[in-house]
C-alpha cells in the first residue's frame, strides 16, 4: 500500500514539474492576459487576488518591456488599494530604478492614492540619485594627490652641462678658431720653443 502511494506522489510530482516547465508555452499573448488580470480582478476591486495573479504573471519568462510596466504599475495599484502603501511604493521604486524614463501611471486611469505613492517613490529615487554622485566626487577629489609625484618625475633635472656633447663641441671650434689666428697672424716669428699644442677633445 505505501508503494502504491510512493508511486501516485512521484507521479504527481513528475506531472507538475512538466506543467510547470510548459506553463510559457501554454500560456497565451501576455499583453491579452495582462487585459484579463485587469478587468477580472483589479477593476472589480479584487485586490488581494490580483497581486497574486499579477506576482505569478510577472514571474513568466515572456513578460517583458511595456507589458512588464504596465503589470508592475497595477501590481503597485494592487497594493496601495489594498491598504499597502509602502509595498506599493516600494514596487513604483523598483519599477523606477529599473526604468528610469518611466513616467508615472496614467492620472486618468489611477486613483490619486495610487498617484501619490508614485511621487513618493520617485522623490526617493531622485535624493538617492543625488547621493550617488556625492560620494564620487569626494574619492575623485583624492586623486589629484598623486599629481605632484608624476610632476616631480617630469621636472627631473637634466644632465650637466659640461656633459652635454654640444658643450665639447663648441669648445674644439672655439681653440680651433683661436689656433688658426695664432698660426696666420704671425708669419714673421719664431716658433714657440714650447712646441706644438694639441688639443684633444672627447664627445660623450
């Protein structure tokens, strides 16, 4: 008898997984089902049931973009209605980070409760928004400390002047010049008894 009945549960169990691995495929438009979350449960004032369809709705694999929205928007609506506010605004903040073009329910189409915990909602995001790039800029002001280290290399002081190659190669042009004079100058007198000078000049 337990066999029997080990079989049945791991049949049951079996079946269910499959159903809900097929559950996307047997499921049908999203946008269609969304419309029939809307006029069945929310706008009947069937709150509590639509944030349970519209939290497995949204759990599907399909449900993306502008349907994705929309099902957050009445997901929120769901809760503020359903005595909820800060679970639905909760939900319009998640929405917002996650889209943060998105602008706002439609006023026409939802309560101003429902309005109200938007703005709220919003409001939060934006001071958060602020804080953000507070802390940034206070690590990017610690930066520039590094910037006398990379100065200091680039100001690094050249080489010697007497061991510059220019240097020794104006000085052999110079007692070159001086040298020639000496020589052409002078035809008439006795050489140096000192002999010839050399001068010998190494370039680096």
């Amino acid at each position: 008898m337990n066999t029997k009945i080990r079989r049945i549960t791991a049949l049951v169990s079996v079946v269910s997984m499959l159903l809900t691995l097929a559950a996307p495929a047997l499921a049908g438009d999203p946008a269609d089902d969304l419309k029939q979350i809307e006029y069945k449960l929310y706008f009947r004032g069937k709150y509590p049931q639509a944030i349970d369809a519209l939290t497995t709705f949204l759990a599907r694999v399909d449900v993306t973009g502008a349907v994705a929205v929309r099902a957050n928007e009445f997901l929120a609506a769901s809760h503020v209605l359903a005595g909820s506010p800060q679970t639905g605004k909760g939900v319009f903040t998640k929405l917002i980070a996650s889209y943060p073009d998105y602008v706002g329910p439609d006023v026409t189409l939802f309560k101003p409760d429902v309005v109200d915990a938007y703005r709220q909602a919003r409001a939060d995001y934006a001071v958060q928004t602020i804080k953000t790039p507070a802390v940034a800029t206070a690590d990017s002001t610690a930066a520039p400390a590094a910037a006398p280290a990379q100065s200091s290399i680039g100001n690094a002081p050249s080489k010697p002047i007497y061991k510059k190659w220019w240097f020794y190669a104006g000085a052999a042009a110079v007692v070159g010049a001086v040298a020639m004079a000496a020589g052409g100058g002078g035809g008439d007198e006795a050489p140096s008894e000192h002999g010839t000078i050399s001068v010998g000049v190494n370039v680096k």
